[in-house]
C-alpha cells in the first residue's frame, strides 16, 4: 500500500478517473486488491491494452485507462527493488522447467476446490516437469468427481478443478493412474 501511494502521487496529473480518490479513506487499498487480481490473474499489460480496445462503456475504458497508468507506474517502480507476493507463482512458472530439484519430487496439492489461472500454470508445470503429482479432490461419492452436477453443487468447483487437471494432463501427454476413491 505505501508503494502504491508514493507511485500513485508520482502520477496523479494522467489519472483523470482516480486522480481526485487517491486521498480517500480505503481507496489505496481497493487499488491494491485489483492490482493483486491483475497479478493472480495474469492480466498482463498487453491484456489490459486489449481489454481497453474492446470495452464500449465510457466509464469502464476510463477506469482501465487509469488502471493501466497507476499497473505501469507499480511495475517501473518495483521491477528491481520488490517482489510482490502475487509475482511468486508468476516467477516460480519462469524458472521451473531449469530446476533439476523438481525431476525428482513428488508434489501434491491437497485442500484445493480450484485455482486461478496462474496457479494452473504451475500446476501444469507440476505435471510436466515432477516425477509425480498427487491432487486430493473432495467430492460427493455419488456423482463422483467427474459426474455431471450443476454450478449450484456443493462440490461443483471441485470438480471442474479435477476435470480440466485432467484435461491438462490429457494435453501434455502425461499417463494418469487411476483414481483412488477414499470412502
């Protein structure tokens, strides 16, 4: 947050939208968390540019214009003094496949009923470059987890989780044992 203020005044003049809040009560740390939504997303720069070419709402193309000015301003500014935690999965992605420690490590990924787009990147890398990958999945043991169930299930995301694992897998080439169903 303190980063994000000190970068923020730095360029308050190109906020036409945001310009006037930045001196609000909690608006620094809404800024925050959609920037650590970019990151845990992969809202990239060159994502963020597309989305403004496409939107047709006035109000939201400002805002990501403005977005866009202060994710710039962040990035200049931390590029080689910070690392935020939401870069750490994005930074663990580059180097992985170099990593000779995890050819031979078993990782498993348990408690999860989903992940965001970089974590299936990881998790891909996982299946990839590990000697094995081990993912518990809660579920209902009369759909299974690959059943067919609607978004209002209770294990729903659960599945999907599991689902596009498979598909990922599925994709790379990599053989999946058969599952083990714990009563």
């Amino acid at each position: 947050s303190m980063v994000l203020r000190r970068v923020s005044s730095g360029v308050r003049g190109n906020l036409h939208l945001f310009g006037g809040h930045l001196d609000k009560a909690g608006f620094i740390s809404e800024i925050k968390s959609m920037l650590s939504e970019f990151f845990q997303y992969g809202i990239t720069e060159e994502k963020l540019e597309t989305l403004i070419g496409e939107t047709k709402s006035p109000l939201l193309r400002q805002k990501l214009l403005d977005m866009q000015v202060l994710y710039r301003a962040f990035q200049a500014y931390t590029e080689e003094k910070v690392i935020v935690k939401e870069e750490i999965l994005s930074l663990l992605c580059r180097v992985l496949p170099q990593s000779q420690l995890i050819r031979d490590s078993v990782v498993t990924l348990d408690g999860y009923t989903g992940f965001t787009p970089v974590q299936y990147r990881l998790a891909e890398l996982f299946l990839v470059y590990a000697k094995q990958v081990f993912v518990t999945v809660t579920a209902d043991e009369a759909a299974g987890v690959y059943g067919r169930m609607g978004m209002q299930n209770l294990f729903y995301m659960s599945r999907q989780m599991a689902v596009r694992l498979s598909e990922i897998a599925e994709k790379n080439q990599i053989k999946k044992l058969p599952d083990i169903v714990l009563n």
